[in-house]
C-alpha cells in the first residue's frame, strides 16, 4: 500500500467514525437500494438548484438556507420544495396554537360573523403607518349599539370604539379591502424588513411577536371562529404530510367567547370541542379512504412564564384537573414566553416539584414538556433552564437552541431518551440565527441527539406545515440527505405523546407511506 | 433535607459536573483568593456596563457581542475595555502579515517617499464612487517620466498612468487630501455598510475582502516601507500586552521592491529584514527595561490555496530552503484563502505527504499549521479540510470555525494538543457568525478544547491587537470570566512554535505580567 492509499483509507475510516456518531448513523447503514438511489436523486437535485437557482445571479445575496422570509418565494419555485413537501412528515410535535393557521384564514374566517368587530387605539391619518387592530365577537346588545358606528378610517371614528369588521373593511377609505386585508394580516406576521432590520436582534423581534398574538387572540378565542382553526390546524397539517399533532395551548383564565358574545367558555369546554373536532377530521378522513393520513392530536398545556408561583399553582391545579377528565387529550405541561426577558424555570421550582408530586399521588402522568434554551445567552439563567428541565425529567425539550454548547446535556439527553424540538425557521425570524448554515442544528445531529424538526409559529413565520423546516434543514447541509429527514421523521412519531399502542401503530403506517414516498421519488415521478 | 434542597444539590452538581469539562476548569480551581476578587470585580463592571451601556437605549439595536463595526466606537468607551487592554495576553498566533497594521500607519509610511507612485483604471468622475487605487514604487527613470504627469483628479489623467502619491494626495480635487485619505485608507478596510448590507454573505464579503490586499500589497512590498511595517506590527503588538507574534506571510514568487524601485527583494532578504527588525525592537525594549514585554516573533510560511501541485512544489520546496537558512523564523506551513470557493487541501495531498517525508529526511521541522473550517458548508469540502488538517497532523488549527460541529475531531484535538486559533471578530465581519452570541466558540471552550484568540487581519477589520477579540469574548458570555482569558493567554503561549526553553521562560514572564494585573485590578485601580 502506497503512502497516498494508506492516507486515504484512514481518511475514510475518520469521516465513518464521525458519521457512526449521526442521528442517522442506523438509517444510512439500513438503507435499501431504493432508499440509496432517492439519496442520490434528490442530492443530485439540491446541487443542481444549489447553482441554478441559488447561486443563478451573483449580484444576489442568495444561498441555499437563507433568510426564510426572503427566501420563501423562491423556495416555493423549487423542485426540491415539491420532494420534501410529499415527504411523510410523522407528527408536529412543537406548535402553538394560537399559531397555527394562516392569518388569511383567520380573518376569512373571522368576516363570517357579524358579532365580530374591530377597534383601534388612535385615529389613521394615512395608509403608511396604521395602528394595531383589535378584535372581539360582541353580544347582540352591543352589536346593535355599534352596528351604525362611524368606521375606522371615518373623520368621525372615535379612538376605543367597536366597527362591525365587514363595515370597517368595506369601507377601509386608505386602500379598500385589498389595503384592509393587508394591513390586519401583517399585523398577525412578521415581514422581512421587521425581522431583517427594523428589529434585528433577539429581544426586539420578540416585541413584534407579541404583537401578532393579541391581534389573533381577538378572533381565535370566539367558539365558531375556534372551531374552524382547529379543523383547519389539522387538515391542513394533513396536506403537508404530517399525521400528528401535539398542540401546546395556553390556557388563560378566560379562554373563549360562546357563539352569542357571552364569555364563559371554559377549559373544559375548549377540550370538549377540540376533542370533537379531532372525531370529525378522523370521519372525514375515513370517508374519504385516507384514515392512514391521520392518527391524532394531542394538548400540551402551557401557562406563561412571567406570572407568580401563585397563579402558576392555579394553573398546574387546573391542568390537573383536565387531565382526569380528558386523559387522552392532555399529555404534558410546559411555560411559555420569551425566556431571555422572563423568569428562569428555577424560579418556579417549588410549586413544579409540587405538581410531579402532587400528580404522581393523583395517579396523573402529566410530564413536563418544557421550553429551554431558546436563547443565545451562555451560561446565564436562560440558557441555565436546559438544567433545571433536563433535572425535572422534561420529556422533551422545546427549542433547545443552546443545548449545542453542552456536552454533558446532550450526553443525558441521548441517555434518557430525551428529544429536541428544533425549530429552525422560528430561532432564524426570532434571529437567534441569521440564516440556516449558521444554526446549531448539526452540532445536535452530529452528537447523535434525537431531533424533531418544528414550526413553532407558523401563521407569524408563513413557514405553514413541516415542509419549510425541513427544506431550510436539508439545503443548507451536504451531509443530511433525504435518510436523515426520514430519520427526523420517524423520531417525531417515536418522542411523541402517543401511547404504546397508537405509537406503534402509527409508525407502522408511516413506514408504509414512507416506502411509498421513495417508490415514487426512484420512479422519477416526483425528482 | 427537603426535596427543594435535595434538587438544589442535584443541580449545583450537574452545573459543577458541566463546568469541570471546560477548557479553564483547572485555573479556576486554582485561583487564589485575589483573582477570585477580580472575577467578582470584572463581571460587576460587565454586568453593569451591559445595563447602563449596551441596553441604555431600548430603541437601538445594540447589545454586547453585537456586529463589532457598529460597536467599535462605544467598545472603545467601557470601562472593561480599558480593563481588558491591560490584560498580558500571551501570543498573538494568527495574523496575516499583508493585514497587521492600522491602514493609516501604512498609507503615511508610504507618503514618505517620492517613489511611492498610485493609479487607477477609471476616470473619477464624482467624489462618490471612487476606483480602486493601485500602489507601486517606481525606479528613478519611471519616477522623472511621470514628475509632471496629470493627477488622478485632472481632465488630463489617463487611466492606468502613474501620479506620484504626494501630488494625487495634495492635488486630490473631491475634498482635498482628508478625502484623499478616506479614500485609500477604506479601500484597505471593510466599513459597516459593506459587511452588513452590501456584501452581507461569506462569499460576497471576500471579494471586497480580497480587493483590501490588492491596495496595501501595492505600498507593503516596498522595502522602507515594509521595514517600517514590520516594525510596526511588533511595537503595536507589544503596547497592546501581546510579547510574542506569529506571522503567516505569503512568500509570492516575487515578494518586494528595494528602495531604488528595483524589484529584486527575494524571499532570503526578506527574512533576513524581518530578522533584523525583530533584533531592533528587541534592543529597543531591552533600551527601555521592558525586555520582558516581547519575547518574539516567528513565520508560518503561507501560499494560497488556488495554486496547482506543480506550483505547490516550488513553495514547498522554497520554504524547506528558506527553513535551513532561518530555523528559528520558520515555524510551520500553511495554505490561505477563501475555503468555500478555492480547492480543498485534499486535492494538494500527494504534494503534502511529499514535503512531510521529505523534510524530515533533511532534518527539518517544518509542522503543518492549517486554516481549516474556516466555513459555514456542513459536510462538504471545506467543512471537510478539518478531517485533512488533523490526518497531517497540523499543529494547530487556524479557524476552526465549524470544528464545534465535529465531536470526534474536538476529541482528537485535545488528545493530540491541537490548539484551535479562533478569530471572533474576522469570523463576524467575513459573516460566518452575525454576533459573537451567535459565534460557535463555547462549543469548543465547554468541551474543553485549547484555544487562542486571534486578529486575524486587523488592518481590515480594525481590531488591532488582541484586545477587541478578547472584549468580545468576555462581554458576551456570562460563565467566560477574567480567568477564562487567563486560559486563552496561557494558551496561546502553550501552543506557540517557541522552543522548549523559550516557552518556558515566557510563560513564566507572563505569569509575573499576570500577577501583577490582578494586583492592579483588586487595588481598584483598573476597574
């Protein structure tokens, strides 16, 4: 053997020891021909559109993996996009609610009723800088109190008071519809120029963020409008290719408004029509010969991590409580909120081991499901939750954006079988990353943690589905391929909430339809 | 003990168990009591300065660690700063030569001789948007020929003929020699506007990068002037608490011009030059009583890597020459420029496994000491040079920057004593990291990887010395301490190509330097 040979052995053998270590070291080693040849067809792909897509005009500051907001356009006219969109994506286990869908749908949604009606803070002058709506279904006396209401735009319109949302749109004088549509959806989302450079840092960004969720609360928290969304969350996961759901919903003290304006719909009754709404997707689909495509859907019950231990003893006593009378429905407990601005999970310690206490004594197998680590700090409080989460056995962890930079954690994460919910597009717009090559997530895959790749927020990022994730994932790296996102896939399914039964069941189906999916990719009728 | 308190302890172990694995683990058991104080006393005037400084306006966009262009100016106006100034930094091990010092120290060396001519390719038809000048020192011929030569700003200019530098600087008619001066210094550094919007891409940032060498090359290779320089970069090294320097210098196959414009300076005058000029500030500090404050300097003989194997061969072969002229210059060898766009060292392997068997027959010990992972690619061939670098046992690792991806390759570091020579500040700026909360660096300091921060080419970025990266690094990371850069100081001395006997007298030089800081520090009169 020659010096060079001798050298490149030993290179080959280096580069297989590193990869051994991978996520999908089992995967890429089990794969069958046909699994072999998608790789290739689908690597082949992503180099190709990598030069003529990406890399087409080089006065562009484009490449594969960059800013999503900018990107999304291009994103979507690429065949890449059309491989990994059929791809079947196992369960959407990081999402909040409040989140989900569309923020057309929404509003679609919301200009059905004519309880629903608009208000706003200060008189508009002009088109160029409009205020943040808000919005409420009102009972019938007040409807009738507003129903002839000068309109927002109105010299006559006083700051604070109720516009039936038809009116106000029909006669949105800066624009008409078209203007007035635009203005209440980008109130609900980011925008690139938000994301990119009026607010480009972490903490900033957040403070638009915030704001997109009282505009949508406004019109979520109405019964019939709810029901839509919830129906809307699953069939349209469905479509992306995503067969469960785990739902983190934050369960305010007031949570809804009934049909007539009346507000005393409680948590039970939010989980009654969850619950229902679940039944009605599952018989469509079964009407429909797609049963396949849908197992299920689940509730994370989260509270906000800026109230007192009091008011979280409340909280964890009310999860409590719905957990007895929906067992199926309820699978974990976590705090949301921005951890950087917000109190550290050590500051809740006594009233969480309380409630593993308090649960485990009730016969309630509530886990923790917590957010950690979302944050570039090191070291500090934020990043020091993925301590205090990891010690109080969360199941998961939500973002684990700082987890790269722990080696022990990682290491106990793999022991104990605990996944991350990576959320790749979310940690970019919340600019935690400036784009995907510079995102931790291979330090994550290449430790051998297990992943699940998530939306977070989908209806504020536009990164709608799986399907976005797992395209930023996959152009931005050239070594995860089309085995990796299978492997990510199937750990959504295997971290997820499901029981024994349903779990497996569940991964059963998705081998089929993953077995499916590469027929149809070496057949060449989809790359 | 309550379960509250069993946790407590739980936790505070898991932390310590964390924090043990770190790469100044050892010097913070170690600390005596008063450099326990100076933490205290740092971390105060950190955390303080963070509130009253950084987040003083919430409207701004700024925050430590943020994009250091902007940052500079409010860098240079802390407390810490001052603080971390002072600080015995050890080695300076990754500078490039051609970038070492401050733009306006070179253009004022170059306007002391009437040789030094300039010129440009464009007619200038607005003082907005100027042509990239060019340098070069003519011999006295071509000197009389241009005497009376049109100026760069006359109607009469030809593009393309020389002017002599003085007469385009005094006669320059778009703002007179200030804007002149604005002009030339920023063709040869990358301004905020350039790095973060213009060429807000790693591949975009080196073509502008790239063009900055072209301009100073031009005033660098003349004789006086480079004398001058090197001069420069030592003095300038020292002020900034730095006693020892390594410099990668590209020895291009016609490397200078002699002062009578003869371009006949080959690569043996050079080191005997930069010989010569080490001895100088040697005697000049020994003058002073400060001999302690400099140990040296050493070359890492550079080429770049776009060249052929053929050219490869007469580098190589060049630098084994030179090794056996000035074995205590020539430390190591290396390959430089962009690695996402240039060949992998695997396509120079042949060549490379030729000169280590072949200067070790001629007795010569010339370590590899590779750029490598200078990149965002993930698995791909750049990413890859880090596999290569560590098979040819490079002695340590310029860059490194996706190195925090590899877990396997972070273990053979430490096991083999490959020092990393991380660059914060190029890292940012070339835009392989947006922050320095965004920079990979804990990654490798949490798994206890050696490190040395490095300027990489301060003349560009304007982080001369090494105390920007070092404020850097310690403002954005709440568990990085004053003993943290202890370590790196330490390190950078540890992992140098000083002799046995060398090393040790220099680091116990820099151990009294360190001592003698603290002292300064707790006696309140630093911080």
């Amino acid at each position: 053997m020659t010096a060079l040979d001798e050298y490149k052995a030993q290179r080959a053998e280096l580069i297989a020891s590193e990869r051994a270590l991978r996520f999908d070291a089992q995967t890429i080693a089990n794969a069958t021909d046909k699994e072999k040849r998608a790789v290739e067809i689908v690597s082949a792909l992503r180099a190709k559109e990598a030069q003529e897509i990406w890399n087409a005009d080089a006065e562009k500051l484009m490449y594969p993996g960059m800013e999503f907001l900018t990107a999304k356009k291009t994103i979507l006219g690429t065949k890449l996009y059309q491989v990994v969109k059929k791809l079947p994506k196992g369960g959407l286990l990081h999402g909040h609610m409040d989140a989900m869908c569309d923020a057309k749908f929404l509003l679609q949604s919301a200009l059905e009723y004519p309880q629903m009606h608009i208000r706003i803070d200060t008189v508009i002058t002009s088109g160029l800088t409009l205020p943040l709506p808000q919005f409420k279904p009102l009972t019938a006396d007040l409807c009738a109190q507003y129903a002839n209401a000068p309109s927002l735009t109105s010299p006559e319109y006083v700051p604070g008071s109720w516009v039936p949302l038809t009116k106000a749109r029909n006669e949105f004088a800066h624009g008409g519809s078209e203007a007035f549509d635009n203005w209440v959806v980008g109130s609900m989302m980011i925008n690139p120029k938000e994301a990119y450079v009026d607010y480009n840092t972490s903490v900033k960004i957040w403070e638009k963020f915030a704001t997109t969720f009282r505009v949508a609360g406004g019109m979520i928290r109405y019964e019939p409008v709810m029901k839509q969304y919830m129906r809307q969350v699953m069939l349209s996961s469905i479509e992306d290719g995503i067969s469960y759901v785990e739902l983190r919903i934050n369960f305010f003290y007031k949570l809804g408004i009934r049909e007539d304006g009346a507000e005393t719909l409680g948590h039970q009754d939010y989980l009654r029509l969850l619950r229902e709404v679940i039944q009605e997707v599952k018989g469509k689909m079964k009407a429909e010969n797609r049963e396949d495509e849908f197992i299920g859907a689940k509730v994370i019950y989260t509270t906000l991590r800026f109230i007192d231990n009091q008011e979280l003893l409340w909280y964890l006593e009310d999860c409590m409580t719905l957990k007895k009378e929906f067992p199926d429905l309820i699978a974990g407990f976590d705090l949301v909120a921005q951890e950087d601005t917000n109190k550290p999970l050590i500051y809740y310690i006594e009233s969480l081991l309380w409630f593993q206490e308090e649960s485990k004594k009730r016969g309630l197998d509530i886990p923790f499901i917590f957010h950690a680590g979302e944050t570039l700090d090191d070291g500090g409080a934020a990043d020091s939750n993925l301590y205090d989460a990891l010690l109080l056995g969360t199941k998961r962890i939500g973002h684990g954006f700082s987890l790269a930079k722990h080696p022990l954690l990682m290491k106990m994460c793999k022991e104990r079988g605990v996944a991350i919910e990576v959320c790749p597009i979310s940690n970019e717009i919340l600019r935690l990353t400036s784009s995907m090559p510079m995102h931790p997530l291979p330090v994550l895959l290449n430790n051998g943690v297990s992943v699940a790749l998530c939306p977070d927020d989908p209806s504020v990022f536009g990164n709608m589905g799986l399907s976005f994730d797992f395209f930023q994932v996959i152009v931005a790296s050239e070594v995860t391929n089309i085995l990796s996102l299978k492997q990510l896939a199937r750990q959504s399914l295997e971290h997820s909430s499901l029981d024994v039964e349903d779990k497996k069941r569940a991964v059963e189906i998705w081998e089929k339809r993953w077995n499916a999916y590469i027929e149809e990719i070496v057949s060449s009728k989809t790359a």
